[in-house]
C-alpha cells in the first residue's frame, strides 16, 4: 500500500515515526511519502518538507508566513496527486491537514485522521470539515469519544501513542550514575526544563525557568533540547548560566528527575506517565489582556493534557499571569519537600495510566488503517 502521511511539529514527528514502524509490520511491502522529521525519515520513504520548515506558532507568526504556508499547500496537492496513495494520514497539525483533507476526499482519495484537532478546546466549528472530508479519525484521548459523540461522529480511541514511545524506551534506560556520566553532568538529582519545542516558546518559556534554578542550588537544572532547534539558539538565551542542554535524551532526562518544569503540550503527558512530579507552564507574548479575552474562547478549563484526561486539577498549571519566579519556586518546592503533596500527585498518575490504558496504539491505528483499505 502507498501511504502519505502528514505531521507539521515535533510531536507529529514522534507519533508519525510510530504509525509508520507499525504499518511496517502488517505491510511490509509499504511506501511511505510524508511530511515529517528526523524520526520519521528513520523508517524509510521520501521526505517531502521537514518540520523545521513547518512550525509556525500563534496569529502574527502565521500571519508572517502566510505566502510560504499558501505555497506549501499547493506544494502538497500537486504531490499528493502525483504520488497517488491508497491513503492520506494526517497528524493533527489542523490548520493545514483539514485544508489538505477537502483537497484530498474530492480527489477521492481515502483521508484517515491519526490525533485529532484539538478542536473540543476551540474552534468546534472544524468539525463540520471533519464529519464531510475525513473518512476515519483515530483518537488518542480518552475523552474525545464522548466528545464527538455529541455531534453524532463516530471516532476510534487507539490508546494514547505517547504509552508506546515510553514503553520502546524501557529496557534503555541507563542507572542514574551512567547518565550522568556518559553526559557529564554531576551527581545532584536533576529538574528538567522542558521548554517547548519551537522557538518563539522557549524565547518566552526557558528565561524564567533558568530564574527559577537560582533557588535550588542542591540541584542541577538540565533542558531537554528540541530536535527542530540548534543547539546555539539555547545558548544564547541560557548565556552565562552552567545549565546544560541535552537534545535527543527527553525520556532518559525525566526518567532521572526529581521534578519538571514543563511547557503545555504533549510533554506533559510524556512527563506524568515517566512518574515526574511536574509543574505545568505556558505564557504568550500577547499580553495579559489579550490573553483573557483568548481564554474565554477556549471551551476547556485546563490546559494541560495530564488534568484534562483526569478532569480535575491534578498538576499545577503556571498560565500566563502567575508563570512568575515566585510561584514556580513556591510550587517547586511543594513537590521537592512536602512528601504528601509529592505523592498525591503520583498517585493521580497511576488513575490517568488506568484510563489511557495498556501501550499498542500505533499498533492499533495501523491494524484499522490497514484493515480498512483491503475492504475498501
């Protein structure tokens, strides 16, 4: 089977990367042509734009690049149509995947959905495109079933992807004092930044986590490097600090750490299910104002995956006006010396493992996939 896949960020990438080594299993015989990163390139076929290419963040961003989006866009039908695949898997990534979607039903191709939209926190409307253009949409979170159900949409839960990425890590990671050494670094337990994975978030995200580690000093605060960034991007912002940053070792990284400072996202989940007591973080540049009226228009009431699955206040979230060096520190010590609070939030770790469920949604998407072309 021709499969063309389509992921516009990092986590697309990893979750792309595990779709693609499951299909592989159940079609060994299959070609791949895809938008994607490095992790996905590590499974064969034709890369057509990478990421680093891609990821445009927030209205001014888009705004900016809006002729390269346009370009893009066309660049992918005409690739599309040249390519001619038995499917087209999008990764979430829904401004430019729901276009590609009309595009690609109309020219009767078959459009399956791997990750939703996030569309249950804003924009709803998108799913008037989704119930007309996407013939199958395989979810990753547990709620998004009942979600869907209101507007009579019948989706696949698979599991969440981020269960297998840490699952194919287990029998990998080093003892605490191989770690280290390997990346040397010392022997004090780590907190790990977590800053983003495009630029314009860790421009606003990792100066104030860096603030935060003058207060810890029996700690050592590592970044998890972002595959998409250089390596010289967070070296001019950390500047004199002795903070290192270790790119491609994420899982490895809070597999160590005693606590987290984490940018809303997937990484929270990452974060929860590898038992790291976390503090989610996340601040725009729009201002405080501006930033109110925008949350208004969101239909959830937490922003960070680990409390929306859980549907209750699990982690603590540092949003906007209170993403400030004293609450961080506040609440970082919390976690690091108040031994009931610590385990509290680990034991709403092992309630979110219980309804995301056992690992094999990659496996699971793929079977579907595949299983729905050969009856087609």
């Amino acid at each position: 089977m021709k499969y063309y896949l389509i992921a516009g960020e990092a986590s697309g990438d990893l979750h792309g990367s595990n779709l693609m080594r499951s299909l592989k299993v159940i079609d060994p015989q299959a070609e791949f042509r895809f938008w994607g990163g490095d992790l996905m390139s590590q499974f064969g076929g034709t890369p057509v734009k990478h990421i680093k290419e891609l990821a445009f963040m927030g209205f001014i961003k888009v705004l900016l690049n809006f002729r390269t989006i346009v370009k893009n866009i066309k660049l992918c039908k005409r690739d599309i149509s040249k390519f001619k695949p038995d499917v087209v898997i999008l990764i979430d990534y829904a401004g430019f995947n729901l276009q590609i979607a009309e595009f690609a039903k109309l020219k009767g191709y078959r459009v399956h959905y791997y990750i939703s939209p996030k569309i249950w926190a804003w924009k709803t409307n998108r799913i008037k495109k989704i119930k007309k253009y996407v013939d199958k949409m395989f979810t990753i979170l547990p709620f998004e079933t009942e979600f869907y159900k209101k507007y009579q949409f019948s989706v696949h839960y698979v599991g969440n992807p981020v269960n297998d990425a840490i699952d194919a890590h287990k029998d990998y990671f080093e003892p605490f004092e191989e770690f280290t050494s390997n990346h040397q670094l010392s022997q004090k337990p780590i907190i790990a930044l977590l800053a983003g994975s495009r630029q314009q978030e860790i421009k606003l995200m990792l100066p104030v986590m860096i603030q935060v580690s003058h207060f810890f000093p029996n700690y050592q605060f590592i970044v998890a490097g972002a595959p998409s960034i250089e390596k010289d991007f967070y070296k001019k912002i950390i500047g004199p600090h002795d903070i290192p940053v270790l790119f491609s070792q994420t899982y490895e990284l809070l597999k160590h750490s005693e606590a987290a400072l984490v940018t809303s996202g997937t990484a929270t989940l990452e974060t929860a299910l590898l038992n790291v007591p976390q503090i989610v973080c996340y601040h725009t540049n729009i201002g405080d104002f501006l930033y109110k009226i925008g949350r208004k228009l969101l239909i959830v009431k937490w922003l960070s995956l680990v409390n929306l699955i859980l549907n209750y206040e699990a982690v603590k979230e540092m949003v906007q006006d209170t993403f400030k060096k004293e609450y961080l520190v506040k609440e970082l010590n919390e976690i690091l010396h108040n031994k009931a609070y610590r385990n509290a939030m680990l034991n709403h770790y092992k309630t979110l493992k219980e309804l995301i469920g056992e690992p094999g949604a990659s496996q699971n998407a793929a079977n579907a996939i595949f299983n729905d072309l050969i009856r087609k």
